[in-house]
C-alpha cells in the first residue's frame, strides 16, 4: 500500500506506487511515451523522478542535466490552465528561474491552454514520439517497405532464429547482452548513456513486477536481442526497449518486426518514442515510415 504524497511534499517513484499511479494515467489514455508506470520507474535514478498529488491531478518533478528541477505536465482532468499556472510559478519561487518550465507537455494540454496570452509554448522536435501502424510494422508491405523486407530475408537465410517470449530464464542472458551492447557504445563516457543502460537493467530486473512483455530472437540457443514494451493505452503499445548484438546486421529489423507480430497484432498504433535529436537513430525511425508523430512542448511563463 503506497503512500500517497500532498503537493508540495514529493515522494521518488517506487514499485509500491504502482496501482495509484496506474490507474491515474488509465484515466487520462496518454498516447506520449514518458506517460506509463513503468517509464517513470526505470528512469527514476536518472532523472530523480518524484510525485505528489495536487487536487485531482499527478505531478511529477524530474532532474535536468544541469541539476535543475523541472516539471512534466499535470496529468488528470480538464481544463489544467490554473494548475499549470500554479506549478510553474511554484517551481520560479521555489526552485529558481531556470527550473520553472514543464518539459515534454502533449498536445492535448497545449490545447486546454489555447486563448491564455501568459504561457510560451515552444514544440521539441527531438522529443517527438514517433507512432506507426502496427500492421505496416508487421507486414512490411508495398514498395517503401522493400529493403526492410530484403533486409530480413537476407537475415532468415544466414541465421535461422527462434522468437520466444521472455521468461525469469532470459534475465540473465539479457543482462550480458545488455552489457555486451554497452561496452560496444562505451557507455561509461556517455551520462545518457549510462542512464539508459541503468533503466534497461531496471526493466530487466523487475519485469515481473512492472507486468511489461517481452520478447527475445535465439540464434542457436543464445539470446541475441530483446524488445520490452506494454500498452500505453487502449489503442497504442509503446515499445520501452529493444536491443540486439551490433555485430549482426538486420537483428534490429527483426526483433522488431517479430516483436510487433507476436505481441501486438491486435492494437492498431505503436509508439516507438523518440529520437533525441540522434541523427542515426532519426534516420533509422523515419526509415519506417511513421504513421504521425506524438509532438511534444516545453511550457513557460511569458512573464
């Protein structure tokens, strides 16, 4: 049984919040990927991701890069002009000028502000959730699809793979795996990427707890990539993490094909969050022919 904190006190983001937080973002059907428990809490160390409640509405404070506090948006009912109003010139007063912005805010917030002459409202590109059909995704079809399908043909002849879902008897195959990954990037020069590398381990480690799905390729037996993601809302799955052996070209094409084949044949949308402003992994996103985007904004006051 979690706690539940009162604005202004905050709480950092642990597994007993679970079922609270679940059933607040349930509420709200977000369709931007930093919306799900299990966002929040396998990146809890690296931004200090901490929440309260204020009123009827969840409010999460995260860390910046240069140790500033900020904001992400509000999350419950409408219209939140007011409380995003509060929240910004709570966070001038009381965490300084830098600090008092919300990142990352959806469309739908951006919204339920239109007519308000006091909030500067500015989109982060880099921040785009990229969303496709899951049907383009699976079945690769027509002609813009043709490399992606040679590229997994090519695959199929040179390894022949098995696909399976994740059990407790993958956890430490996948941990290697992981590792293997990070001292191919050299994660320990990059914070970022230390803070991915921490997150995935998270994931990994309380997979059971988090109730996400996975689903791995074996090739000869051996775990050779993974993909772990759930359902944001009734409509669109997210796909949190997928990372395969960088030495094997195509494994990232099939994983995920194969991942949204046997995992989400039924939802129509996924979402494979974003870029980061990374030019080799905007072009591997864009490669896929997105069906939209999930924009996203960094809100201020404008005095």
């Amino acid at each position: 049984m979690t706690t539940i904190p009162e604005f202004p006190k905050f709480k950092p983001v642990q597994l007993e919040d679970r079922d609270f937080i679940r059933e607040v973002l349930r509420k709200y059907q977000p369709q931007t990927s930093e919306w799900s428990f299990t966002n929040l809490f396998i990146w809890q160390s690296h931004y200090g991701f901490q929440w309260t409640m204020f009123q009827d509405w969840l409010i999460v404070l995260g860390r910046g890069n240069e140790d500033e506090t900020y904001a992400l948006q509000p999350m419950g009912p409408a219209s939140r002009e007011e409380v995003t109003r509060m929240l910004l010139k709570w966070l001038r007063e009381e965490k300084g000028e830098l600090s008092a912005r919300i990142e990352r805010a959806d469309q739908r917030l951006v919204s339920e502000l239109e007519g308000a002459t006091d909030f500067l409202l500015e989109p982060l590109r880099d921040q785009f959730d990229y969303v496709y059909r899951s049907d383009d995704l699976i079945r690769l079809a027509g002609r813009k699809y043709h490399a992606k399908r040679n590229h997994i043909n090519k695959f199929r002849r040179l390894h022949p793979f098995t696909y399976v879902h994740f059990a407790n008897e993958h956890l430490k195959p996948c941990l290697e795996l992981v590792d293997s990954w990070c001292e191919w990037r050299r994660c320990e020069e990059d914070l970022n990427l230390v803070g991915e590398w921490d997150a995935v381990r998270e994931a990994l480690t309380h997979f059971k707890a988090l109730e996400i799905v996975g689903g791995l390729i074996l090739i000869e037996d051996q775990v050779k990539a993974f993909a772990l993601g759930e359902l944001l809302n009734d409509e669109i799955a997210t796909v949190h993490i997928e990372k395969a052996d960088p030495e094997i070209q195509g494994l990232y094409a099939v994983i995920n094909q194969q991942f949204c084949e046997n995992c989400w044949p039924d939802v129509p949308f996924v979402n494979r969050e974003q870029d980061l402003g990374e030019p080799g992994l905007r072009k591997a996103k864009l490669s896929y022919y997105p069906d939209h985007f999930e924009e996203k904004f960094q809100i201020r006051l404008a005095t």
